[in-house]
C-alpha cells in the first residue's frame, strides 16, 4: 500500500492485505478515519450518521457485498459513519460488463456527508477502494464523475490519487430503486487508474 502523499497523513504502509480494510489514518492530534466493509452490525449507526441516502440503500449494499464481486466501505470519523465508496470487481466476461467497467475494478458512488468533507474521509475511503482492487488482482479502477462545478473538488481529488480523465464527456443515467419515478441523468467524464 502506498501512503497518500499528503503531509498531514499516516497511513499503515505494509500492513497485510487483510488488515488494510481496517487501516485507520490519523488527521493531526483529535480525529481519526476508519475505513471498513460494511457488516451487518454498522447498519443502525450507518443510516443515522450518512442521512443522505434512503436507509434501504444500506441493506442494499449489504447485501450485494454478500454476493461477492462487491465492496462497499464506510469511513468513520471519530468512531461516527461519515461516508461511503462502493467497489465492483467484475470478473465475468460478459460483453455488458466489460463495456461498462473495461475489465477494471468500478468505483460506485463515493460520498462524504457535506460537514465532514475536506477533513481526508474521502481519500482514506479511495485508498482503501484501492487496496480491495489490488486484492483481487484488478488492473486498475475506473470511476465516472459529473463535469458540473459541484464535482470540482472530486475531480480536483481524483486527478491527485493519480486518476487520468480519459477526455470528452457522456450521458450517464440511472434509476434510483427507493424513489419511483426519480431518473437522473447526468454530463460524465470517465477517470481511469492503472496499477
């Protein structure tokens, strides 16, 4: 595992693949980030610290991670869920899913409550997603992120973690499950990461 490159960092650099889920990373003096696989227990504390989402989208995850080919992490601030990244490591052929994630691992919603941002959350849970695609012999990661002003600081963030925006933009859309009727569709640019 390689450390962020950012001074105020400490990262746990050559802790065993198995522990790295569970790394934490200390922010000066008084506040300390966690990232971990959600687990079945983090259900009730998750849904009251990230508002942000319906609550079924948790379970969702949950269960989706149960499945196998899918991660989703929690960083934790203070002991107290801040924000969350989803990872998919696809490893079937199939003509949709390497059209979609070109056979690297697929970044799935990275969000940081907003009080919380720009205290680190989002780049130990990118470091983190990382270290779970190396695991599992990924190539690299790929990621999608809106080319709208309020994505300035995610793009800023991905293009520092070593990302390359691969030029041009799409229509990406999507559906959301817990909220009939709400369809999003979105000007995207694509980022990849090699390892």
């Amino acid at each position: 595992m390689a450390c962020p490159p950012t001074p105020w960092w400490s990262c746990t650099a050559g802790t065993p693949p198995s522990d790295r889920s569970r790394a934490a990373a200390s922010i000066g003096l008084v506040s300390t980030i966690e990232v971990r696989r959600i687990e079945e227990g983090d259900l009730p504390a998750v849904v009251a610290g990230i508002p942000s989402r319906a609550p079924e989208r948790y379970r969702d995850q949950l269960e989706l991670q149960g499945r196998g080919g899918f991660v989703f992490l929690i960083g934790w601030l203070d002991d107290a869920p801040v924000g969350f990244v989803g990872v998919g490591m696809h490893e079937d052929g199939s003509p949709d899913v390497l059209a979609e994630s070109r056979g690297f691992a697929m970044v799935s919603d990275l969000y940081v409550e907003e009080s919380y941002r720009r205290r680190g959350v989002a780049r130990a849970l990118m470091a983190a997603l990382e270290d779970e695609a190396r695991d599992a012999e990924m190539a690299g990661v790929i990621l999608d992120t809106g080319t709208d002003e309020k994505n300035e600081a995610a793009r800023a963030l991905y293009r520092d973690l070593g990302y390359v925006d691969q030029g041009g933009v799409y229509l990406g859309g999507w559906s959301d499950p817990h909220r009939p009727g709400v369809h999003l569709l979105d000007p995207l640019t694509l980022w990849l990461k090699s390892f």
